[in-house]
C-alpha cells in the first residue's frame, strides 16, 4: 500500500469517526434548543465555523502554502455549494427535531448511493459491479441497524413522514459531488474553500431571517413578524444557549445538567473536522468513496448511540439486526474497495496514449493491424477503448 493510500485511509477512518459523533451531538444539540432552528443553523453555525477556520486560513495565507489557483477561482462556485450547505443545515435542523435518532441515522447512511448516481451523471465517473452490490449492502446494513433498534420519537407520523422527506431532499442536493469537481479543477485547499464557504453561509443567515418566524411545530410559540419579535426570539435563543430555561419554549431542554453551549463546543470540534477531512476525500479520493468506506462510521454512531452521556437519552437495545448490519457493513465496504472506480480522466488518458496506433491502424499491414487490434476491442485486459472513443 502506497503511502498516498495510507494517507487516504487514515483521512476516511478519522472523517467516519468525526461524522458519527457530528451527528450524535448535532442531533443532541438540536433537541436541546428545539424552537430555535434558525438560530441553531443559521446564525450559530455558520458564526462559530468562520471563527474556528479563521485562525488556521491566517496561518496558510502567512505562510503561503495556498497556490494561486485559490486566489483566481470564482467566489460564485462557493456560493452556489454555500447556498446547498446552508439548505442543507436548515433541513437537518428540522429533521433532527422531527424523526427518531435511529430513523435519522438510517436515512444519512443511504446517501451512498445517492452520491453515486450524481457522480455518474456530472463526473461521468464509471462504477463496477462491485462497487453497486457493495453500496447496496452498505444500504441494507443501514436499514437493518434502524430495524433492530428499539426506542423512537415522540412525534406523531405526520411529523415524522415530513422530517423524512426533508431529510431525502438534502440528500437529493450534489454537494460533495461539486467539491470533488471543483477542487480537483483548481487544486483548492480544504480549509480555504470551507472558510469562504462558512462566510458565505453567515451573510445567508442573515438574508433568511425571515425563516425564524416559521413555526415548525405546535411545541414553540408564534414569533411577531417584526422587530420586537425577532428581538425576543434571539434573547430567548441566546438565553436557552447559555443554560437558562425558557418559559415559552417547553420543549426545549435548556436548563439540563448540561447546559447546550458545552454540546455545542464538542459539536463545532467534530464537525470541522468532518467537513474539512471530507473535502480532503473529495480531493485526493472521491465523493463516492468517502461515502462508501466511510459508512463504517455507521457502526460508530450504533456504538456511540449505547452511551447514555453523551447521546443524553436512554441506549437503544440492540438486537441481532444491528449484528446482521455490521456484517453488511464490512461485505459492503470489502466489495465496494475491491476495485477503483474508473473515472473519465482514466478514459480520456488511456485513449489519448494510444492515439497513435488508433490513427494509423488503416495504414498498417494485415500482421500489424492483428497484432494492433486487442488495444481496440479490449482483448488485452484493459477497457474498450474503441467503444469509448465516441464518447470521450
């Protein structure tokens, strides 16, 4: 295993461990400040990110170790992934208040094959046998895992079919399929393009203010469409956050033996590292393969979900469902990293280097051309070449 590999896989284990205790503790943070959805992912967030990342861009730009290519690529492409970012925030601060812990989490592990088929379509990248067969393992273990998991919300289903279908519409939105394709075009830096995402993220926050009078449920009180309204609302929010009750918002969990700004600080950590780690598997792997090898933080988050104090709610029995799931899991995983996946550059490259003996293959005599001919029809064990010429 080459160094780079190594590098890759020590990058997609700590992304996988990050992103189960991201989703632990966001789904914890959330219920504890339920009512204040806009606040929590569209103030907070975004606020609190710009300022763990500002330190660190500092020191890249001090030191110059970014290329010039960050400098020169175009602030729209960051605003078009800062604006999928920002919807997607919001929806998983609904849906986390909406849908069961285990139902959530079965939901966000089916974004393999989601995050496949986008590659498919803009990256034209091209998957194995191995590859579909592994990525619907890795589904079924993740289904598995929620239906051998007792425990759910308190919600009615009404609530708990619209969380879901917020939740499979932030999946729907090609994110992490446009990070790989853009950093690879321009060599961009994680944490660079993650800042600059997070600004943009905070001057959104700001223009869907009006999203803080949406009532999400009857469990908050109706927020004044004016100025005083929001005035309230944002002491109510800041109130909650620092670890004091709030009368009007009975289902929020403010005044707990631990206060939401502790949650919050553990949550920031993880998350930064979650994103910044999966932008650097977006670059340096894939999209698809981060999502595919990290699904073994799937198995994280069901270990994770067993600790009382850091989940804050009763564990979940686990039953043998959860045991057929992590068995899944690691076939899933063993299949889908069988292979490489076969990107379009491969084509065009392998195409480009026999150009040569392509153009002159009606000039070559009838042992020449014979002896020419595996490299067209793929009789030489690498891809077709011929039948993908068109298409290149």
């Amino acid at each position: 295993m080459t160094s780079s590999k190594t590098q890759l896989y020590l990058l997609i284990a700590i992304n996988a461990l990050a992103m189960a205790l991201d989703l632990i503790l966001w789904i914890r943070a959330v219920k504890m400040m339920r009512g204040f959805s806009w606040f929590v992912s569209q103030l907070l967030y975004p606020v609190c990110k710009t300022i763990i990342l500002y330190p660190a861009m500092s020191v890249l730009v001090y030191r110059k170790s970014l290329s010039p290519k960050n400098f020169t690529f175009p602030k729209k492409k960051i605003l078009v992934l800062a604006i999928m970012a920002t919807t997607v925030n919001y929806g998983l601060a609904i849906g986390s208040s909406l849908v069961p812990d285990t139902l959530q989490a079965m939901l966000l592990k089916c974004g393999t094959i989601t995050v496949m088929i986008q590659a498919r379509v803009i990256l034209k990248t091209r998957f194995r046998w191995t590859h579909v067969v592994g990525a619907l393992l890795l589904t079924l273990a993740a289904i598995a895992s929620v239906w051998g998991t007792q425990g759910g919300g308190k919600n009615d289903l009404l609530q708990i079919i619209i969380g879901c279908c917020i939740l499979l519409a932030c999946m729907i939105l090609p994110r992490a399929i446009y990070t790989e394709k853009w950093m690879k075009e321009s060599d961009l830096n994680p944490v660079y393009l993650r800042f600059w995402m997070s600004l943009f993220s905070c001057a959104l926050g700001l223009a869907l203010v009006p999203l803080a009078f949406v009532q999400i449920s009857g469990d908050s009180p109706p927020i004044p469409f004016n100025a005083r309204g929001i005035s309230d609302y944002l002491s109510s929010a800041l109130g909650c956050f620092a670890g004091y009750a709030q009368p009007q918002y009975q289902s929020a969990d403010c005044d707990g033996s631990i206060p939401p700004w502790v949650v919050w600080v553990f949550e920031m950590a993880v998350n930064v590292t979650y994103d910044v780690t999966g932008a650097a598997i977006s670059k340096y792997g894939s999209a698809s393969t981060g999502a595919a090898l990290g699904s073994c933080g799937m198995l994280a988050t069901l270990g994770l979900m067993q600790i009382q104090s850091l989940t804050g709610e009763a564990p979940a029995k686990v039953t043998l469902a959860n045991g057929l799931s992590v068995v899944a899991v690691f076939a899933g995983i063993a299949l889908y990293g069988w292979f490489p996946e076969i990107p379009l550059d491969q084509y065009k490259g392998f195409a480009g280097s026999h150009q040569p003996q392509l153009k002159a293959i009606d000039t070559l005599d009838e042992s020449e051309a014979e002896a020419t001919r595996p490299l067209l029809d793929g009789t030489d064990g690498y891809p077709d070449v011929g039948s993908h010429l068109q298409e290149v």
